[in-house]
C-alpha cells in the first residue's frame, strides 16, 4: 500500500490551547494502525504558534523534529529541540511544544495507545 502526499487528509486547528493553529498532515488513521495508535501525523509549527501543555494517559506521544527548532516542555523543564531530537511522554505526563524562532518547525507526532493484552 501507499499514499501519495497530495492524497493524505490535512487540516489546520488549535492544539490543547495552544497559541495559533497547527498544521497537520495525516499520515494514517487509527484504523490503519490496528488501533494501537491514534494519532500519526506530519505537523507545521509556523513561528509565535505551538501545541498547549497537556497530558497523557493510557498512552504515549512521541515527537520527532524534521526541521527548525522548538521549546519543549517537559513535566515543567523546558528544553531546545533540534532536528533529529526525539521526545516521549505518557503514563500522566504532561508536555508541550512550541515555535519561539522565525522559521516554521516540521514534526512527526505519533501517539501510541495502551492495549489490553
């Protein structure tokens, strides 16, 4: 199977009361993933904009910066992501992520869900 970029569903909205809206690329849906995921998608920080502090339960959300740099907080610790860096937070964790600098930041957000069994 494949799915060429032209063809995969995109939106634009504000992320856990985030500042501005994020850009989103799905990548697959849940069903696709044999719901063990709920989320796999490219995604667009543009500068000022970034996804609100929140938490995870029963699942596990990791990023993977492809371009720019990004201020993620972790648990309340902020740190400067580049491309290549990768995050994980889950099991009540809490984090955000967001744009402080002129260029758009790209990522790759998969959220991986806990299974029974």
């Amino acid at each position: 199977m494949y799915r060429l970029s032209a063809d995969c569903p995109r939106g634009e909205k504000q992320v856990a009361g985030g500042a501005g809206l994020v850009r989103m690329k799905v990548l697959a849906a849940p069903e696709e993933m044999y719901r063990s995921a709920r989320l796999f998608n490219h995604i667009t920080l543009d500068p000022g904009c970034s996804i609100g502090y929140h938490a995870h339960e029963h699942e596990t959300e990791f990023y993977y910066l492809l371009s720019g740099e990004a201020v993620f907080n972790d648990n309340g610790t902020e740190v400067l992501l580049h491309a290549g860096d990768v995050t994980q937070t889950g099991y009540g964790q809490s984090h955000s992520l967001e744009n402080r600098s002129t260029a758009p930041v790209e990522l790759i957000a998969l959220i991986v869900t806990e299974t029974n069994g």
